[in-house]
C-alpha cells in the first residue's frame, strides 16, 4: 500500500492552517537525553559562569550526502555562498522554495572531497533528500532520522555522537581532554583533536556567548566520550544540560528553531508535496500555534530576510529561491528581534492559575513555554495593528525575564513597547497541547538579538547567529 502524500491530503480541501493549528501530534520532545540533570536554573547559569555539556546526538537529523557532484548539489539547495567553501569548514545552510521562502536551517559539514554532512531539523533534511532522489545529480543520501522520542524501552542508536562544550571555561576543559593546547580552528573551521588520546572532529562553534567546540564521531564510542568530558570537567564547574533546558539557550542567543516549513503553496513545489509523507514533520506530525490566526498559509512564511539571514543571501550562484529573492525589496522585509516581556503581566497571567473564579490564561510552561512546533503569537502596536510575530517563547534565569524570539516590520524599533497576545482565540484550538483557556495581551520591550549581551558581543565579531559572516 503506497503512502498517503502531503499533496493528496492537500487536494481534498483541507486548509493546511486548519491541519497545522488542529494537529494531534502533541508536544515536540527532546529524546533520550535526562530530563535535568540537576535543576533547569543551574544549567543555565553554567554556560554563562562556567561550562556545560549540550548533547545534541538525538535531536537532530543527521544527512549523509555523497558523490562526484555534491558541491554543485548542495551549492543548488540554499543561498550560502560556496565561493572559498572547502573541506574542513562548516556553515549555516538555509534552504529556501521556489517563492524565496525559507524550508528550514542547519549545519553543513564538508567532511571530504566528496561528501558533506547536514545536521539539522526534519523539513530540509527531506528537501535534500527529495532533490537527490529526483534530480540529475550523481549523489547518495544516507539519512539516520532523530531519536524517537518515545522509546518504549528499544535501544537507540546513531551513526555519529554529538556534543557541546561551551562556557568561559570550556577551552580548560578541551585542554585537558586534548592533554596540551589544542591546535588552533577558525571559527566554525573543523579539525581533528584527541580526548585522551581518542582522535575525534571537533568545530569552533558557540551557542552560549563564549567560543566552544562541537565534538563528533562514531556512536560506538558515545559512552566512552561523554564520560571522557564529565570527568575532565569536573574541577572546571562543567554542569550536564537536560532535555528540559536544552533549548533555552537559543533565547540569550537568537536563533528561532523552527520556521514553518514554506512547502504548501506554489506549482513548483507540488511535486515536492507529491514525494513528502502526510504523517510527516510537514503534515500530520507539524503544528501551528497561536495567537495570529490566517486562513492563508503564505501568511505564516518567513524569508531569509526576516529571520536575519540576509547576509547569507549571495547570488554568485544559481540557487532554487534565487529569482524571487532578487525581487524581493529587502528594505521592506521584516527583522529579527527579541521580545524582553513585562514582568507583572506575566505574574498577572500566572495568577489566574490560581484564582477559583474567571479565565484562566495559556499555561506559561519553564524554561520553554512553547505548545507547538510552528509558534505565532501575535504583536501589535497602540492602534492594534499587528507589527509582528512571536515564535519562540521562555524563561533566561540569567536575564531573569520572560523572552520570546520573533520577527517585527521594518520601521519597528529597538525599544519600542508592544503587545504581544499569548494564547489562542475562542478558548484556544484542538491541539492536544492547549487546554480551554483565555488570550492574555503581554507587554513587551522590542530587543536585540542576540539579548545576551556577552553573546551580542561575540557574535558581532565572530558568530553565525549575528549574521556577520558566511
């Protein structure tokens, strides 16, 4: 029996906001790894005061690309630029549709001659594999899925491991591990060091404000290396990070996670649409959530503009999106913020858990208050008019406030107060994640992005997440 596409869905009539915002697939969880390991808070603190251990082997899709034509073939599929793109270096892809609209993000690793590495979110992990499947191109894809996240017991298993050190003392502990200095990488460059004598991949990353590596190799060895760099870390105050905090750090350093996947529209992504399963991320196991409510599906795309990747954009390549962003007025398009919430409006919407009479607002969850895998709360101005979208919401124990990532127009500024409406209308959706409930409007200030000051600062010299550099 042949699966059921997105596309066949899509051809009954469904609305794919209605799909999206009524989804029963629950809450997006991160596998395997503990929950906390100490307390949410202390984890936090340690990437600003000390260092952590990030596990990252479970959550993401890793996608093996090989061939004689891989470097024209992923060149094809995002607007980075591959001029001075050389084995031993990595970079944030970003995917967009025929429309310019971005698909998804994620690291690519040119790990050899022939062969690259994608690390990243389902939706365009499927684009590249969709492409090599169907194109001309003399590639092979291996693609070893995210963890599930319900494990029932099996063992789990990957091809490669993957951890971050990160925090002011993370070069002690990798000197330690490595017994000496370790060979000098570039930023986001890869070499190979050794953690007691053991050879691994290591990048020169940073998702904490303080430069760090990102470590990788086969599976078989995850135990071993994980606990090579608790014992090593031990006298540094490095902290192991859960499931549970994981995510937040993206807060203090501004990367949105998950954009709805811009693949429902548009002829030239029905055969795309024809190939994607409809239980898939960008089907049934996707959801919309939200205050922003549109019966249009375009209305909840971003462009590589909105989401601050505009620096990426080079058009010395032929790329699919290259046409529609070239049309694109990028002084109109909108612009990454952060949204710093009102402190006593959010114990305002607390309180309500609590009262015996009256609505009750959104459950605000800690340290990550998100319900759905595609968040859209709603930002307006003094006159009611939205001005923005809130994507990404949580607690920063270290800024000690209620932030959210999202995006705002053009002529919004850093500094201006809004409102954002946290919730859903009408008592909230079918999502199994939403409970009857009343939208609650939120004072925020507009912020920077990163907030962090610390990580600010080191991305504006030298991190992806600032959009400096390519």
């Amino acid at each position: 029996m042949s699966k059921k596409s997105l596309e066949s869905v899509l051809a009954t009539g469904v609305n794919p906001v209605q799909m999206l915002r009524n989804s029963k697939i629950g809450a997006y969880v991160y596998p395997v790894v503990p929950y906390e390991f100490s307390n949410w808070r202390d984890e936090q603190r340690a990437w600003r005061e000390t260092c952590v251990l990030f596990d990252q082997s479970h959550h993401m899709v890793d996608l093996i690309v090989e061939g004689p034509d891989v470097f024209e073939f992923m060149s094809m599929l995002t607007i980075n630029t591959f001029k001075n793109f050389t084995v031993g270096k990595a970079k944030q892809m970003v995917p967009t549709s025929h429309d310019g609209y971005v698909i998804g993000d994620g690291i690519l690793f040119y790990e050899s001659e022939n062969k690259m590495v994608f690390v990243g979110r389902q939706p365009s992990a499927n684009w590249i594999q969709f492409h090599a499947e169907t194109g001309n191109h003399d590639v092979k894809v291996t693609y070893d899925d995210r963890s599930p996240p319900k494990t029932f017991g099996k063992e789990v298993s990957r091809i490669h491991y993957r951890f971050q050190i990160q925090g002011p003392n993370a070069a002690q502990v990798i000197e330690k591990l490595n017994g000496g200095p370790v060979p000098e990488i570039k930023f986001f460059n890869f070499d190979k060091i050794k953690l007691n004598g053991k050879e691994v991949w290591a990048l020169r990353h940073g998702m904490s404000g303080a430069p760090g590596l990102e470590i990788w190799g086969p599976y078989e060895d995850y135990l071993e290396v994980r606990q090579m760099i608790v014992d090593a870390g031990k006298e540094f105050g490095l902290v192991e990070v859960g499931a549970r905090t994981y995510a937040s750090n993206t807060l203090e350093s501004g990367w949105i996670p998950s954009p709805l996947p811009a693949v429902y529209t548009g002829e030239k992504m029905k055969p795309y649409r024809e190939w994607l399963d409809a239980n898939g991320y960008e089907g049934f196991a996707g959801a919309i959530g939200g205050s922003f409510v549109s019966d249009n599906i375009e209305d909840y795309y971003m462009t590589p503009y909105d989401l601050g990747y505009g620096p990426f954009v080079k058009f010395d390549h032929d790329f699919i999106g290259r046409e529609a962003l070239e049309a694109m007025d990028v002084a109109k398009q909108r612009k990454k913020v952060t949204f710093a919430w009102n402190g006593d409006d959010v114990v305002k919407a607390i309180a309500t858990y609590f009262a015996k009479e009256g609505p009750v607002a959104k459950f605000i969850d800690l340290p990550i208050s998100n319900y759905t895998s595609a968040g859209h709360d709603k930002v307006v101005d003094a006159n009611g008019n939205v001005v923005g979208l809130s994507m990404f919401t949580g607690y920063s124990f270290n800024e000690r406030s209620m932030l959210s990532l999202g995006v705002v127009d053009a002529d919004v500024n850093i500094g201006d107060e809004l409102t954002l409406y946290w919730g859903e209308p009408d008592g909230g959706t079918e999502k199994i994640t939403v409970e009857e409930h009343e939208m609650t409007p939120i004072r925020v200030i507009v912020s920077p992005t990163p907030y962090s000051a610390v990580a600010r600062n080191t991305y504006h010299t030298d991190g992806w997440r600032a959009g400096k550099k390519d």
